[in-house]
C-alpha cells in the first residue's frame, strides 16, 4: 500500500476507525489517522488565494491570471494569516513557495544556469559524490519515489544533491540535506527545488548549520534551551531534573527542518510557514509540540521515559490545527528578531570559551617549551592540581556558554 505522495503503508499498521479498544489508542499516531482521512483540496480555499493574488497585484479586472508576471510576493499581516489560517492551497505550493524568499529572484538573477552547476558538479566534487552515493537509499526509503537505484526520483535527488555541494562549496553536504531535497522533489521541479534548497542554505537557515562541526544547529538547541526556560518554565524543571541533553532528539528535528519527523500532511503546512516567515518557525513549532505533551512529559518518572516520549511527540502530532494555535499561544513573541539576538549571544560565548580554552593550551605549551628542570620539575609534582584546574576553567566558560 501507497499512500498519495508515495509513502508506503504497512498492512499492520491499518486501524479500524471503528475500533475502540486499547489496540486502537496504542497505535494512534499520525499515519493511522491520515489514512483514513482523503487528501483534497478545497476549490474555495484556492479561489480566495487567487482573488488575493490578482488583487494585492494588481491585476486588471477581467485579465487572466499570470504566474510569470510575478517573481515575489510582498510579506504583510494578511498574507501571513492566510498561510497560518488554511495554508497554501496544495495546487499553488510550488509556485508560491519559491516567491515567498526571493529563490525565484535568485533564480533568474544568478550567473550560473542550473545545467551548467549539474554538469560541473558531475566532474568536479571528488569524495562527496561516493558520500552522496552511498546516502541516496537511505534518504526516503519508505517512499516510492527513493526507495531503490531505479527509483524515478534518485536520479534527481543525485544531481541536486551533487549540484549543491558544488555550488555551496564552502558547506558542502551533509546528510540532513537529503531528507529536506527529497521531500521538496516530491512537489517541485528539480531545478526549483536546487534554488529553493539554495535559499535555505543562504537566506533562511544560519551559514553554518550544515558545516563539518554542525556550529550553526548546535547554536540553535543552546537558542531552544533559552526559550524553553522562558516559555515552558515548568517542562524546563523537568528536562534539568532528569538531566536530558536535548540535542539527542532536537538536532534531527532541526537539520532536517522536521521532514524526517512529521507526517507529509503536517510537513507541508509547517513548512508553508517557513518559507514565508523564516527559521523562527522550527523554535514555535518545536514549542508547541512540548506544550501539546506537557502533562505526559510531567507524569514521566525517570529519564529514558522522557527520551521516548520526546523520540515520538513528532509523529503523535495529527491535528495542524491544533499545532499552530498552539504556538500562537505559547511562543507569538518568537520572531526572526529575538532569535537572532539569541544566536549572536550564544555564539559570542561560544567564541570566548574557545579563545579562554585555546589560550590556556598556548600557556602550558609554552611552559613545556622552556628547557628549566625547576619548572619541570614544578609542573611535575603539580600535573594533578594543574588539570583540575583546568577542567575548572574549562567548565567555568562552558557553564557561561
């Protein structure tokens, strides 16, 4: 069994929406209750989107409607409504998506033509194509598209991937990419969906979430344990009482931007979020999920109860709905501007903990450098007090970062 966007669905996984046993409760998750719920779009919902369009662009009465006449879309309160309110009707995603953050303009600006970055890429990217290769049947493998070499869709995937890496050079790839370019594969052309990926990488996201030591993202959960403190006071309690490391679960969610993660229903509306206002979305959503299961993350006793609990919030979410007014509530204060204060604090003490670390490494080689027996001697005799002190100073900057 497939589902419509090519997802395949287990025999033991179908539920009897009639059934009412504890059978029913155990495995009721996301793909159980989509399953039993059509994916259809609302002819009204679409109709008001493009009323909109044509009126806020000032189409001429009568005209016909033109996407090639329009490269962006102006950002303001009623647009950014409609898109929490019903989001984007499906039958008009992959063409708003790319003019929600300039990738359109981007696109037709660049100096490089997107067949000329595949071909280039093809010869020139060394050990990342065998890295690349071996990641291809492990992107999706669940979906019919990526599933085996001769899916229609890991040709695709192979030459975005690929052209990325060339193209971003300086970041390279990483296998978070997979799963976000898979997934966009699924909805837009393969060319729109390298610019659209490349606006992630240069407009959207932090330039170095996707670096070799993943500083960006690692920023990012430091971000989240902020608002959390802040927002969720009393989650925050529990997390510290049991001493959970939130990077254990959150670093997937956030490299990935959550298609690892959520059902493709849910994927696509958070995701008509984020391309319209930005990388605040994945702290509002990542809120909410945790205010949704806030008395069960409570009523968990002990530290691997609250691992499962938080490995499989993601996939319990079933109502968008519920999602977004969730984090309406919880975290409306969140936006692009605090985040980004956020960041430039936890990267600036991220920066003295490293100089306060490299400094004191240069002190103690330059001690080792001096051929004097009596501060060999000295720093002999003293190896244990010196380290501990070290550790102390090390934990110090750390406890400040």
């Amino acid at each position: 069994y497939y589902d419509l966007f090519g997802f395949k669905i287990t025999k033991s996984s179908l539920i009897d929406i009639n059934d009412d046993s504890d059978n029913k409760k155990e495995s009721f998750n996301a793909e159980n209750v989509f399953k039993n719920v059509p994916f259809t779009e609302d002819s009204k919902h679409k109709l008001r989107w493009v009323a909109y369009l044509e009126f806020t662009l000032n189409f001429d009465t009568g005209s016909s409607f033109s996407w090639d006449q329009i490269v962006s879309l102006n950002k303001c309160e009623k647009l950014k409504l409609m898109i929490r309110g019903q989001g984007i009707p499906h039958s008009l995603r992959s063409l708003v998506w790319i003019r929600l953050n300039g990738t359109l303009h981007k696109k037709l600006e660049s100096k490089f033509k997107y067949a000329d970055i595949v071909k280039s890429a093809e010869t020139n990217l060394g050990q990342t194509k065998k890295q690349i290769e071996k990641d291809l049947l492990r992107t999706l493998p669940t979906n019919a598209c990526f599933c085996s070499l001769d899916s229609v869709g890991i040709p695709r995937l192979r030459r975005v991937l690929q052209s990325i890496a060339w193209y971003n050079s300086s970041i390279g790839y990483c296998q978070g990419m997979g799963t976000i370019v898979a997934s966009l594969l699924l909805f837009l052309e393969e060319e729109d969906t390298f610019w659209l990926m490349t606006s992630i990488l240069e407009d959207i996201l932090p330039p170095s979430y996707f670096s070799e030591t993943l500083s960006g993202v690692q920023t990012d959960i430091k971000v989240l344990k902020n608002l959390i403190s802040t927002y969720l006071p009393e989650i925050d309690h529990q997390l510290e009482e049991h001493n959970i490391e939130l990077s254990l679960i959150c670093i997937n969610w956030f490299l990935t931007i959550f298609s690892n993660v959520f059902h493709i229903r849910i994927l696509l509306r958070v995701w008509d979020m984020f391309f319209y206002e930005g990388s605040s979305v994945i702290f509002q959503v990542t809120l909410s999920m945790l205010k949704i299961n806030e008395k069960k993350l409570k009523d968990c006793e002990n530290s691997s109860q609250i691992y499962s609990l938080l490995t499989e919030i993601p996939n319990g979410i079933t109502s968008v709905d519920e999602l977004i007014e969730t984090s309406i509530k919880v975290a409306s204060s969140v936006n692009m501007g605090l985040i980004e204060s956020l960041r430039r604090k936890h990267q600036s003490y991220e920066m003295a903990r490293n100089e306060t670390i490299k400094n004191q490494i240069s002190y103690n080689h330059l001690i080792l450098s001096k051929k004097d027996p009596n501060l060999e001697h000295a720093q002999s005799l003293d190896d244990n007090r010196g380290s501990k002190k070290f550790f102390k100073l090390f934990q110090n900057s750390n406890d400040i970062g």
